[in-house]
C-alpha cells in the first residue's frame, strides 16, 4: 500500500496536481486517496528523502518549489557529477554496462510512448543513475540522489514548457551511443550540451510562471 501511495502522490506532484509550494494536508490526501493516515504518512516522508516534499517545523509539509536561481544551481551541479562519474567508470565500461544502458533507454522510450509522465522521469532518471552506480562512489551517489527529487520537478517544469509528456524520443541517442563509444571527450561534451538543451526555455517558463503569480 505505501509503495502504491508513494506512487500516487508522487504522480500528482509531477503532474501539477499538487502545485509546487502548495500544503500537502495529510487528511486530504487520505480522503482523496481513500487510505488511513498511517500509510500515507510514511509515504509522505518517503517523498519528503526524495525531496520532493519539504517539512518546516511548525509549519507542515509542502511540494518543494523550484525557483529560477534552483535550476541554475541544479544544472551546474549535474554537469560536474554526471562528467565526474563518466571519467571514473569509463576504463571499466563494456558490454554489461552498454547493454544495461539501452535496456533503460528502451524503459524511457516505452513510457513516452505511453504518454505517462511521470513515469518517464523516473525512467529518464534510472538512465542517468547508471553511470553514478558503477562509480561504486557513495558519496557521489549519496549526491546525485539528493538532487534527484528537485530534477524530478526539474524536468516536470521542462515538460510543461515544451508541451511535452515526456523527453523528446530521439534526446537520448546521442547520449547512449557516445557513452558507449570509444571517446571521453566526446561524452564529456555530450554531457555539457545534453544538460542546455531545453534550459532556457524552462527558465522563461519559471519566470513567466512567477510573473503570474504575482
């Protein structure tokens, strides 16, 4: 039951449904959801390790909400990461480590198909674990897990921006392909422009979603 509720709240936070800096009230969501309150509390402080869920004391529990200045941080942040594992894992790729990476781009590619959104950022974000994993690096993963529930609202807002239920299909090919290839520095530099494309217009779409709730 808990697994299913962090399901469902998960989903209806990537969705919008529960909008980012809203109160999350723990009655409401139980008569929502028709559940008690026991399991949806621990689904609640499940989704608050994921970060997608904050707690002030004395003030409740709200959806995290992502500011411009967030995203800046979170994009400089993932290129240093995602490069840093690269250059660890790269001697020691092969057929094991390529295999796995397509089988999860082929997860992404199901779920865009299926127009599931929120799946698909979770999809998009078992892809990119992968290169953090075989770094056997805990405090590097440790890191990366930390942020991925602010990139979950990350891409949730980039969807929006772009109309989107889900990535382009095609936005990961180079990606794979090139982490499979023979070249570092051509992964390095994937990496750098896989993380802008898009940016900008999630930005604007940020400050614009700002703007109007003024």
């Amino acid at each position: 039951m808990s697994n299913q509720l962090v399901t469902l709240v998960r989903a209806a936070v990537l969705s919008g449904d529960l909008a980012p800096g809203e109160p999350v009230v723990e009655s409401a969501l139980a008569l929502r959801f028709g559940v008690s309150r026991g399991p949806l509390r621990e689904a609640m402080r499940q989704l608050v390790d994921e970060g997608l869920l904050v707690t002030v004391p004395y003030k409740g529990t709200r959806v995290l909400d992502i500011s411009v200045d967030d995203i800046n941080d979170i994009y400089s942040m993932r290129i240093c990461l995602e490069q840093f594992a690269f250059e660890q894992i790269w001697e020691r790729r092969g057929t094991t480590f390529c295999a796995e990476l397509r089988a999860r781009n082929a997860a992404l590619l199901e779920a865009i198909d299926a127009g599931n959104d929120a799946t698909s950022i979770e999809a998009e974000l078992s892809l990119h674990s992968l290169a953090y994993e075989w770094t056997g690096n805990r405090i590097l993963m440790k890191t990366w897990e930390g942020i991925r529930g602010r990139l979950q609202m990350y891409w949730a807002a980039h969807h929006k921006a772009h109309n989107i239920t889900g990535p382009l299909r095609e936005a990961h090919d180079d990606y794979v392909a090139l982490a499979c290839g023979e070249s570092l520095d051509a992964m390095l530099r994937e990496i750098d422009g896989h993380m802008r494309r898009g940016l900008d217009k999630t930005r604007t779409f940020l400050e614009r979603r700002t703007d109007g709730s003024r």
